[in-house]
C-alpha cells in the first residue's frame, strides 16, 4: 500500500539494486504484483467501509487480502 513510509523507502531501494529512483516501484516493489500498482490508503478505507455495513454481516472469521495478486504468484 503506498504509504510515507513506502515513499520514503524508494531512494534507499534504488542505491540497493542500482537502479533509477523512477524504477523502484516496478522493478522492486511490484515485481510480483500481478495489477503492477500500489494499492491507495482510499482503496483500503473502502473496504473497511464495506466491512462495516449491514450486508457484510455474515463475513466473519474471513481473509480479506487486499494484495493486488501478490498471492497469485
């Protein structure tokens, strides 16, 4: 999920591998994404919203992965 701390870590990432500060989130970070983009904090907080609705009632004990098909590799 991008986060400030996911934004601060790319110039590190990039003098780690030696790669352009510009392709750290697809050469490293998504490399295994299978969507190739970071989820957004709003993204997140639409699926909490939906959680906490009547309808979602009868999910309980479940896995919500919100992993962009990182999984599906």
């Amino acid at each position: 999920m991008r986060t400030p701390l996911v934004e601060a870590q790319v110039a590190a990432q990039a003098r780690v591998h030696g790669v352009a500060e510009s392709e750290v989130l697809e050469k490293i970070f998504l490399e295994t994404n299978a969507i190739k983009r970071l989820i957004e904090p709003d993204e997140v907080a639409a699926a909490v919203e939906f959680l906490c609705r009547p309808g979602a009632w009868a999910m309980t004990g479940n896995v919500f992965p919100m992993n962009s098909g990182w999984l599906a590799h």
